[in-house]
C-alpha cells in the first residue's frame, strides 16, 4: 500500500516539473519583452524541482547532478540527490522528511510533498499535503439524557477532514473542515466530572410541634425542630441527607393569664358516702378525691391557688350499719336499715304480743309482752287481759272466740263461753 502510494507520488511530481517548466520559459520569454521586468539570474527561478535547460532537448540523467545535455527536459531526481529522489525508487533515502527542517518538496518542516501530511496548522500548497482520514474534534459535553448523579455525561464531536485553506496572509494551512450535520456522541472521559454532594433533587422541610421551652409552662414563646431533607448525589446515586436545627415559634395552646398551668397530683379517695338526699341505708354511694391548681400570672410564673381545688366523683358500693341509719338527714336511731332503705320498727303494745313473736316491719321481731300484776294474763289473742271470773254480769259473750278476746284464764287456759258470760276451765257451766 505505501510502494503504490509512493508510485502515485512520483508520476504526480512528473506532470507537475513539466508544467512547471513550461510555465517558466513563457514567463522569462514575456520578461525578455517587458522592459520594466526583472529577469531572474541564473539559478534564481525556482519552480519547485531543478529543471536544466541547454540548446537541446531537456533531459536530466541519473547521476549528472541535474546539469544540462543534449537530450529532452529531464524531470526524472537524481536517486542520490536526498531532496529529488522519488519515494519508492531504489536506493532514494527520504532523509528530509526528518531533519528538523523545510526543505525538498516539503510544504512544511518535514511534512507535505513526498513527506508525511502536515497537521492542522502546517503550510501546505495543495489539500494533499495535509493529514488524510478523519478529523474529529470535541465540543461539549452533555448531561441532558444522563441521570443527574452519574459520574460522566455524553461528549459530543463534530467529524470532518483536514484541507488546505488560505490564511489572512495569503499562506496555504491545513484546516479542519467539519460537516454540519455529522456528529458524534461518545461516553468518554472527557465528560467526567465529580458529582459527590450534588442537589439531585427538591428540598423538602419537616417542621416538629411547637412546644415551651424546658422549664416553662406559661407564656406563648416556644421553640421547634425542623429538619430539612436536601437530595444529593452519593456514590453515583440520589439519596437524602438529614440535617436537623431548631427555632422559634409561638405556642398556640399555651395557657394564658389567669388560665391553668399545672395540676398536682390527684389524693386518695375518700370514703364512700351516701348519695346526697338519699337514705344512709342505700347501698350505691360516691367517692370523692381532690387535687390543689395553679395558674398563669402575667409575669409568665405558674403560681398554685391554694384555695382552690379539683374534685373528681365515682360511684361506690356501701355497707351501711342496720342497726342504726340517716333518714332524710336526720340521725335517728328508732330507724334501722332494711332493704337498701331507713325503717322505722313497728314494734307498738297494740302490734306486740305474749303469745307469738310479732315481726317489726324493718326485718326484726318486737319483744313479746309481759304481762304484769295479780289481775292480768295473757289472753288467747295474745294480749294482757284481767282473769275471768265465774259470772261476769256486765259481760256477755256468745263463743268461746269471744271470751278469748275479752278475759285470760290462768296458766294460759282458753276460757269458756257460758250462760253466765266466760268462765275458766273447770268452771261451772
């Protein structure tokens, strides 16, 4: 591939010396003409390669340093001449391609004509002189299309070829011609870039409940927590980081002057009491338990009332004393407790007996009567009654049921009704 592009390079040289020569007779020949011309002295008109010119034909021949001959215009370089050798010939050393200097056919140091192409920025006379192939050159770099915490974003390149260009000086460069339309994008390195601690999103606030400070229960100055979540890139990805302040801020339940700040400690309850208005037999009853307040003042202090008190009520089950109750409010002790309620015993001479135990209507028995003296006993109806006597004149009865009722015998004995009125047993008839 080299030999053959060397071989072009050649046959190009070739057309180009026999141009060039002719080119330089028609010019002296106008100078010969012109009177105000310059005429160039001899070795002065340099066209590029060493051109002889004799009486004859032009023809330079290999190994005669280039001087003129009978023969054709030779534009053929002398293979020991390092600066017309053609490349790819036997025995042509391209030593001016690497001496550090412009000479040869180079269009630059080293670079251009039978040399390697010259780079973007080196003189060149014509577009072959210049680097061949692609020419890409970077231009931004972009992040639209990539996550916000990735560690690189896209290059974008634009492609196009070297040429040669005239400059402002009129001096032939290589230079980069891009196509418009013709990009490349690229993950490379040269979109890198240090994303650690980037905002990777909205900032979000959380505001703690506004509360008086420690030590302070009066008064409306408070303070809060807030705590603020800031999105940031960590280790390629979007996570959130906590960081934590406080400040002021108003209480909107603080109590104000005059209002309650502080309740101490609830007593034991009391004893279960009857239910006010309710007999002191009743078996539900209340309990009761106090507790001391304090309250705001306008200097901000919490100060305890201490004439002032809270109550709280709950219900109760009683055991109420039977023997003895309130009935009404009024302490009595004729009133026992039955049935959850104050009664009265019926316990009356006229409601007792001495024959049988009479129940007193609160749950109890009355105490049996007792008959005293010579002339009572007790009556078959159970009740203290003179003694029959053999004939009662102002006394009649018709049944035995009736003397019962109206005289007792002795020793208990039922009496008999008789003609005569009641009679004891063993009475005469």
């Amino acid at each position: 591939m080299a030999c053959e592009q060397l071989k072009n390079k050649k046959r190009s040289i070739r057309d180009r010396l026999i141009v060039t020569g002719a080119m330089a007779v028609m010019l002296l020949a106008g100078c010969l003409e012109d009177p105000d011309a310059v005429v160039f002295g001899p070795g002065k008109l340099d066209v590029g390669a060493d051109v002889a010119v004799d009486a004859g034909p032009e023809e330079v021949g290999e190994g005669d340093g280039g001087e003129a001959d009978g023969g054709d215009t030779d534009v053929e370089p002398d293979a020991d001449d390092p600066d017309s050798c053609v490349p790819g010939d036997e025995g042509c050393v391209l030593e001016h391609c690497g001496n550090g200097q412009h000479d040869g056919d180079e269009s630059d140091v080293d670079c251009g004509g039978s040399c390697q192409g010259c780079e973007a920025g080196e003189l060149c006379a014509r577009v072959d002189d210049c680097l061949g192939g692609e020419v890409v050159e970077f231009l931004r770099c972009e992040r639209a299309d990539v996550d916000v915490c990735a560690p690189r974003g896209v290059g974008i390149y634009q492609v196009g070829e070297l040429t040669c260009a005239r400059d402002d000086g009129g001096q032939g460069r290589c230079v980069a011609r891009f196509s418009e339309n013709e990009v490349r994008r690229e993950d490379d390195a040269a979109c890198e870039s240090d994303t650690e601690g980037v905002s990777c999103g909205q900032e979000r606030v959380e505001l703690g409940t506004c509360l008086l400070q420690a030590g302070q229960v009066c008064g409306t100055q408070g303070i809060r927590s807030v705590t603020t979540y800031q999105p940031q890139c960590s280790e390629g990805a979007c996570q959130e980081v906590a960081s934590t302040s406080q400040e002021e801020c108003i209480v909107a339940s603080a109590p104000r002057p005059g209002e309650v700040c502080e309740r101490a400690q609830w007593s034991a309850w009391g004893p279960c009491e009857p239910v006010s208005g309710h007999d002191s037999c009743a078996m539900g009853g209340t309990q009761v338990r106090t507790r001391t307040v304090a309250r705001c003042t306008s200097g901000g202090a919490c100060e305890p009332v201490s004439s002032e008190r809270e109550q709280e009520r709950r219900t109760c089950q009683r055991t109420p004393d039977p023997q003895s109750c309130t009935s009404a409010g009024t302490d009595d002790a004729t009133y026992t407790c039955y049935q959850g309620q104050c009664c009265s015993p019926n316990c009356s001479d006229a409601q007792r007996s001495c024959r049988a135990d009479v129940a007193d209507g609160c749950g109890g028995v009355c105490p049996r009567l007792v008959c005293e003296g010579l002339s009572l006993a007790c009556a078959m109806d159970g009740q203290c009654r003179p003694l029959c006597v053999t004939v009662t004149a102002d006394r009649t009865c018709n049944t035995n049921e009736d003397c019962g009722s109206m005289c007792a015998c002795p020793l208990g004995a039922p009496p008999r009704c008789t003609q005569r009125g009641c009679a004891c047993v063993g009475a005469d008839p």
